[in-house]
C-alpha cells in the first residue's frame, strides 16, 4: 500500500487519483479484489450471439449511474497471470522512479506472455500518458478496448485511459463522452 | 708506415660505421618503443557490436515440455551432470530440472548466476523455484548470441577479464608455444635456434620459435609477411613490451588479441570469441580438452580447423595434452581421459546463425548509426528472432521445397523460397528466412525479392468495400466476364484461375474460392483509390499503381511487406511497425536507443474482423483448405493463397492467435512455377505452423457485429440444422439476410443448441 501511495504521487497531476488506483490496483489484484464488481465464472471467448441476443442490443444512449438493467452481461473477467502480476508490479515500481522506459519495456515483457490481455495494454497507455505521448496512449486504450469485449471493468479501464488521453490533448468533449463511456460500464 | 695508417683509418671507419649503426638502431629502437607504449598503452580493442536473439521466457504454465527445455538448455550449452557444479550445467532428476543459470545481460536488467528449477507437467511447465524452494514468477534464459556486426576488415572477438580464463589456458599456452614466459625477454634465442633446427630437418614442430610476446607483437603491430627485418622489428619490439608491461598484462593481451578461426569475412579474435564459436559457451566453462582444442588452433587456425580437418585438429590437441602433461600442468591420468574425448565442437559455428535476419537486424540499424560505432563501440543489440521459430521455418521451407522439386521434377532448376514470421499484437519479427540455403548470407529473397502480390491483395479489397458500409460479408457480387478498357486503349479480359464463371456468390464464397472476377467488380465499384489507400494505411510504403490489374496483385510487394501488411489483419486493424530490434545498449549498459511496442489504429475494427472471419472460411471451405489435413481442426487459422500470372509466385499467408506467417515460393529468374499458392507455399506454411507452439484466433467479435449462419453457396441466411453447406460469418448488427426458403420455421431443440454450444468451445 505504502507502494501505491508513492505510485500515486509519482504520477502527472493532471491525473485522477482513482483512476491510477483503479488501474493499479486492478493489475495487481484482479478486479475482484479491488471491489469493483464480484468474481465472474470462466470466461467464454467469441459468446454465441444470435439475433436478439443480449450481448447485440444497442446500449441505451443516456444513462445515469447506476446502469439501467438492460446494460449487457458482462461474458468474461481478465486477470493477470503471476508472472504477469509479478512484471506489473515491477512496471510501477520503474514508472515511480521515473524511468518509463524500464517500465514500458517490463510490460511489454508481460505483453509477450499475455498480448490478448486488455489490462496489460491499459497499463502500457498510462505509461505512454506519463511520457505525455497521447496518442500512444489513446491506441493503447483503442487496443484494450478491442480485446476487452465482454469484459465490462476492463472496458471500462480502456475508455478512463482515452478519456485522460483526449483530455491531455485539449479534446475535452469527446474525454467527456469516454468518461460517461466508462461510467456507463463500471460506475466507481 | 704505410700498414700503420691503413689500421688506422680502418678503425676509425670502423668506429664510425658502428657508432652510426648503433644510433641508427638506437633511434630506430627508441622509436618503436614510442609505438609499442603509445599504442599498447592506449589499446582498447575495437568491439563489434553483438547481436542477440530473444531471451526464453519461463513461467508456470508455458507450454514446453520437458525434452523441449533440454533442447533449450542445449541450444545454449549447458551441461548435464549429476550434481550441479558451476554455471552453465544442468541436473535432471524425474520430472524436476536444476539449473546453474549463468550470469546474463539483458536489454532491461543484468542478472547474477543464480539456481532455477523447474517442474515440468506433462505438456507445460508446472512451477518455477529458486534455490530455497520459493516459486518464482517467471524467468529468463539468457539470450543466445546470434552473431556480430564488424568492421570490413572483419576481426570479431569477445574480450574477456584475466577472471574469466580458466587458469589451465595460460598453463598450456606457456607449455606448448613459449616454455619460457614468465623468465624471457621478449625473445627466446634458444627457441628460435630450436626451430629453426627442426625446421630444416623438416620436423614436426612442438613449439614454435616465436615467444607469446612476439606472437602479440605480430598480431598487433605488423603485417603477417615473414621478412628478415620485419622479424628484427618483431624482436625489438617484444623486448621493449617487456619492458614496459607486466607478464600477466601481456598474457591478457596475448588472449584477447590472437587470431583464432576464420568464418567468411570474419576473423575470429581471442580467446573469449573462439570459445563461442567453437563451443557455444563462455570460456571460463571450458574444460580440459576444449582448452586443449583450442590452444592447438593457435599454431594453426586454418591447418587445424576443427570443424573442417577434425583428425589434425585431435592430433595436435592430443599433443597439446601430452605437453601438458609433461610440463607437470596435469595429471598423465587427466590428459588420457581428456584425450578420449571428441572434439566436441559444436556442428555450425556460433555467432553466425540466421544470416538472414541480422542482414534485417543491420539494415534497421544502419538507419540510426554510424558504421564505426556499429562495429567498434561494443554495442549490445538485442532482437526479437526466437531461435525455435527460425528453426522451424527453415525446416518447414526445405523439406517442402526439397519434396516439390522432387514432384515437379525440372532438373536444372531449383525452387527458392522465403518465410516472415511474425507476433501479430507486438509486431515482432521472429524469424527470417531468406532463401533454402539459410547458411548463405546472400540475396535475401524475404526483404529484396519484389514479386507480384497475386491474391494476397484480396482481403484489402474486401475490408476496403466492407468499410463502406455498403458490402457485408453475405452481399452478393457477381462473378461475370470483365472487359475494362486501359488507358492505353487495349482492352483487359481478365478470368477466373479456373476459367469457370460463377455467377452470384456471397462475399465470403468470393473470398475462400479467390475468385479474380467477382472481386475485379467489387475493385472498381468501391475504387482503385480507395483500395491504394486501405494498404497504405496498413503500411505499405511504396507507391500503388492505381491500374485495374492492381485488382488482381500485379503490384509487387517483398515478404517483409507483406507480413507488415498481413498483420494488421491479424492485429484486428491496428498497425504495429514491425520490429526486428527491441533495444541497443552501449558497453556501460545504457539503454542508447529502444524501439518500443507502438500501435496505430488503420481500420474500422469490426470491418477488419469480419474480413478475418471470411479468412476463416479461406482455411475451412477454400484454397486453404488443405491446411486442416495436417493442422489439428480444433486450431482456428485464418489466411489467403496468392497466385500472380503464369503461376510464376506461390504465396501464402495467414495467421493464428499467435503467429503471422507469409511464405513465399518462386524461381528467382521469375520462370513459372506450375504451382498455385495452395500447391506451393501453402504446404511450407502448414508444415511451419504445425511446428509452431499455435494458439486459436479468437478475436473478440465487436459489440456492433453479430454471428449469423449463411448457406454457402446462395448467401442466404439458416440455421445450422437447415443447410448442409452453412457457414458462419459476421455482419453488422441488425443486417437483414434473406431466409433460405424452408428455413424459416426451423426451431431448435435444446439438445441442437447444447450440441452447437458444445461444438463451439471444442472449436477454442
């Protein structure tokens, strides 16, 4: 924790502090630790989805926390696996002593282990974030997004990402729309 | 009188002669002496740079078994024994491996030796722990030294720290090539009167004439021509080394300096280096014989090669034990046991594996540096080749390649071929092949031949019109007759590689059965333009002709780009630039240049996954077909066959979940094949992919897609029970599809749909 705390410190301050937390603490404890949303059974990859079926219904196009009943199933939960959890850990060590490149280069390790894992890709942008390089942060974000399908904290995490990303850049509209993109999945 | 002055004078002469030839080489010595000191002193041996494959990454659950990691282990020379001893051996007990691990640099960290072992499960590995039996996370091996950049004079070498040498390498130096060392001057009367003695009687040399200090000298200082003055020049300036520098400085000097081996342009220098290119390892793990081996390489490196003239090479190092023993150095016992060994050199001379892919390797190199400071600051270059995927892909191309000239039968001429893989997420080039004879550092037929794309440019034309929002992966297109007037007014009648027309066919069938038709009409309906710019976005750097026949692949691409090109497919429409490099670090072990994981996003995601589904169906329904006879079916793959004019190129490319691989085959005087993608490259591919550690491709579908099932031939939407000919395919979501008549009021029992559930997840 005294770890965290550091890490927290470290970071530009332009940055919200719950959402390193939230991305912290997700990648290193797995989502169900840091009571985001309860432990979910086995991930299924590429759901069957028929016509009609829930994971295809549009989302509704307005909503306030919390999320309407209607918000899709989350289908899977991303973990880290331990040595990936062990890289991580060692990345926001780096990334707190200022060396970026050190940390980006242990996440890419883990990268290697695990490229389909949406959390890795998140944690990479927000080193890209640190080293103000927004638009790698932005794909990075884009690139967990893709993969974190079904997996609603994750998503959630890869839309804060592009949020801080737009906002860094001035677009704070469209940081506004990723924000309640990310609300509407995971609310905090 | 007249005696008397004649003396005279003749002294005085005399006198003079030899007071001037004494200044003569007095200023002559004083003068080499400046160069010894000034260049000896201020020394510092030019360092290649070293180049170095991926390290192996272990952790629990890594899928190697047990014999794969013995392979490892010896890919980089450990040693098994029966208790661990120093770095660089290795125990086996049942399932359980110990391993001496040895010191390593990596491009982020340097790591001391330390003990790993590993438990190994039946098909991955169980758990890693250090040696209070605490798991461990994960852990490298170190990296494999895949060869040097160096100068064109060609010296590589490692240099090594007096801590370094084995202690038995001086000894057996001083035993066979300089008994007198550690007493001498610089020179050795004796010797040399010796040798020359042995040498009229034209006998076998046991030592030669010249001093360690002399044979530095010559390595250093001079030219190798043997002339009366040089060897003067030679002799004053090891008696003035002596002078200035201790015997242990010298004899590192001497270790680190002499020529030991010669492999194409490159000189093999010191010691450190010949134990890598001999042995594969590092000299301080040497033992007795290896020692030996290469101490009777000194006298000799081309005579005494012990890879070519191996009985020379056994005879001389035999010597070099006896020698030894006699000197007292060791044991009569050690020396006959170390002389029942093999040479035990390794098989291909380290440090020159995979030429191929350090040409890549320096060529991204030579865009950001100096050739001086490439071969002469001691630069440290690690790469993303991973050895278990070249090997592959080199065995993948010439067993094929070998079995294709057989079947084919032309006698004169032989099919050449080339491999890029690559891991599709991180964009990571991880082998390179540029041709059959991977040895040949020559024409790099995977970066420099420039073929016909063929119908490897389909998916781009496909992706291009599903972007449009206009085209889903059941739209029907026509498979009609073509006549599109050039602008040189000729006119242009493409056909099908069959000669058949099709008619109406979906998309999807369009793509799986390539048919060159239907596609020209989806070309030229969504424009040449449009389809230019979808592979540039996907980084193709040349400059696309924007002619009908572009349609069918008459631009010309290399492997390498079209691997650039393929993995945006795979990567979901992200573009990576492809990295053969991950960092460069300098001698200090500062990190002087990283090439870091960059994404770029290139294309509309659920248009680029639809397009891969349908790529799907190429393995499944199409020309790719044949792969699954060899691929396990449960493995999800997705690719294309191309085929250029005349069938002069054979492509295919593809990925897994893990890999990208592209294959190309071709003559490279450009004569037709008789063979089509799915003939030629298709079965290179295979094999290599059977070979691979493989995962499924399993990109998540996006949110705004949906799965459908479509009949095969007509396009038109079913359920599974309902056609015979179903496939599935990705559309947007809300797509309506015509229902296939008699299909409509098919309802499926809860035992039809546990059935499709389950064949789903046997599928991942």
């Amino acid at each position: 924790m005294i770890t965290m705390s550091r890490l927290i410190r470290s970071r530009a301050p332009g940055w919200s502090r719950h959402v390193v937390w939230t991305s912290a603490c997700v990648a290193l404890f797995g989502l169900a630790a840091c009571g985001q949303i309860p432990p979910q059974p086995p991930s299924v990859p590429r759901p069957e989805v028929g016509p009609g079926s829930a994971a295809t219904q549009p989302r509704p196009p307005d909503v306030q926390p919390p999320p309407p009943p209607e918000q899709p199933r989350p289908t899977k939960t991303f973990r880290l696996g331990a040595a990936s959890l062990a890289l991580v850990s060692q990345a926001h060590k780096q990334a707190q002593d200022g060396d970026y490149g050190q940390a980006a280069a242990s996440i890419e390790r883990a990268l290697r282990i695990e490229p389909s894992n949406p959390l890795l890709w998140t944690e990479l942008g927000y080193i890209r974030l640190s080293e103000h390089n927004n638009d790698q942060a932005d794909a990075m974000g884009r690139k967990a997004l893709a993969l974190a399908t079904g997996d609603h904290q994750a998503e959630s995490n890869a839309w804060r990402l592009i949020a801080e990303s737009l906002r860094q850049r001035g677009r704070n509209q469209e940081a506004a729309d990723a924000d309640r993109k990310s609300e509407q999945l995971a609310p905090r | 009188m007249a005696r008397g002055r004649f003396w005279k004078t003749f002294f005085i002469i005399a006198a003079a002669v030899v007071g001037v030839g004494a200044l003569v080489i007095g200023s002559y010595a004083v003068y080499l002496d400046h160069i010894v000191t000034e260049q000896f002193e201020g020394r510092r041996w030019t360092l290649p740079a070293h180049v170095y494959a991926a390290p192996l990454e272990l952790y629990a659950g890594l899928p190697l078994t047990q014999a794969d990691i013995k392979h490892e282990l010896a890919r980089l020379q450990y040693r098994p024994v029966d208790k661990l001893e120093r770095p660089g051996t290795y125990h086996q007990q049942g399932s359980r491996i110990d391993v001496a691990l040895r010191p390593a640099a990596f491009a982020d960290e340097t790591r001391p030796a330390t003990i790993l072992t590993i438990e190994s499960g039946p098909a991955a590995i169980g758990a890693l722990r250090d040696s209070a039996g605490k798991d461990v996370p994960l852990m490298r091996f170190e990296p494999l030294m895949i060869g040097s950049i160096f100068p064109i004079h060609g010296e590589d070498r490692i240099v090594v720290t007096p801590n370094e040498v084995p202690p038995l390498l001086p000894a057996a130096l001083k035993a066979v090539e300089d008994r007198k060392f550690d007493t001498h001057h610089g020179v050795d009367p004796e010797a040399m009167l010796r040798a020359l003695w042995i040498d009229m009687r034209a006998g076998q040399i046991e030592q030669g004439g010249s001093t360690l200090t002399q044979q530095l000298v010559k390595s250093y200082f001079l030219d190798p021509r043997q002339t009366v003055s040089r060897k003067l020049r030679e002799a004053i300036m090891a008696m003035e080394l002596e002078a200035h520098f201790s015997k242990a400085d010298l004899m590192n000097a001497y270790i680190n300096e002499i020529f030991l081996g010669q492999d194409g342009d490159r000189a093999v220098h010191g010691f450190g280096l010949a134990s890598q290119f001999y042995f594969g390892k590092p000299l301080s793990e040497l033992d007795l014989s290896e020692v030996a081996v290469l101490v009777a390489v000194v006298r000799g490196p081309s005579y005494y090669d012990p890879r070519r003239h191996p009985q020379r090479a056994q005879a001389r190092r035999d010597l070099v034990l006896k020698l030894m023993a006699e000197r007292g150095i060791i044991s009569e016992k050690d020396a006959r046991a170390a002389q029942a060994k093999p040479l035990g050199v390794t098989l291909r001379a380290s440090g020159s594996y995979f030429p191929a892919y350090l040409d890549f390797v320096r060529r991204v190199l030579r865009r950001d540096y100096r050739e001086e400071d490439l071969t002469k600051a001691g630069l440290r270059i690690y790469t993303n080749l991973e050895p278990r995927a070249q090997e592959q892909a080199e065995l993948a191309l010439d067993k094929e390649l070998s079995r294709l000239d057989r079947n084919h039968k032309y006698p004169d001429a032989s099919l050449e071929g080339a491999v890029v893989v690559t891991t599709p997420q991180s964009g990571d080039v991880i082998a390179i092949v540029g041709g059959r004879n991977v040895a040949y550092d020559g024409f790099n037929r995977a970066l420099d031949a420039r073929r016909q794309f063929g119908s490897l440019v389909k998916p781009f034309i496909y992706l291009t019109a599903l972007e449009t929002g206009r085209y889903n992966a059941a739209t029907i297109v026509q498979d009609q007759p073509v006549q599109i007037r050039l602008a040189d007014g000729q006119m242009w009648k493409p056909e099908n590689f069959t000669k058949q027309i099709y008619g109406p066919v979906p998309l999807v069938r369009a793509l799986a059965e390539s048919m060159n038709l239907a596609t020209i009409g989806v070309g030229m309906d969504i424009g040449l333009d449009k389809v230019a710019q979808t592979l540039q976005r996907f980084g193709l750097e040349r400059p696309v002709p924007k002619v009908p026949s572009m349609l069918l692949g008459t631009l010309e691409v290399t492997p390498i780009e079209a691997a650039q090109l393929y993995n945006g497919l795979a990567n979901g429409g992200f573009r990576n630039p492809l990295r053969g490099v991950r960092a460069v670090i300098s001698e200090d072990g500062k990190t002087i240049k990283a090439f870091p994981l960059e994404v770029t996003p290139v294309a509309a995601p659920d248009a680029v996954y639809a397009v891969d589904r349908m790529m799907e169906q190429v393995m499944e329904r199409g020309t790719g077909r044949a792969a699954h006879a060899v691929l396990p079916a449960s493995l999800v793959v997705a690719g294309k066959s191309g085929t250029s004019s005349d069938l002069r190129d054979s492509w295919f490319a593809g990925f897994s979940g893990s890999h990208v691989v592209v294959v190309w085959v071709g003559y490279d005087d450009d004569l037709p094949t008789g063979l089509t993608g799915s003939a030629g490259a298709l079965p290179v591919w295979t094999r290599l992919m059977g070979g691979l550690e493989e995962t499924s491709w399993d990109a998540p579908m996006p949110e705004t897609l949906a799965e459908t099932w479509i009949d095969y031939p007509s396009g038109m939407r079913v359920e599974r029970g309902c056609s015979e000919d179903a496939v599935p395919i990705a559309v947007p979501v809300g797509t309506e599809l015509p229902i296939k008549p008699g299909c409509e009021q098919q309802q499926k029992s809860i035992v039809e749909r546990a059935g499709e559930w389950l064949r789903d997840m046997i599928r991942r």
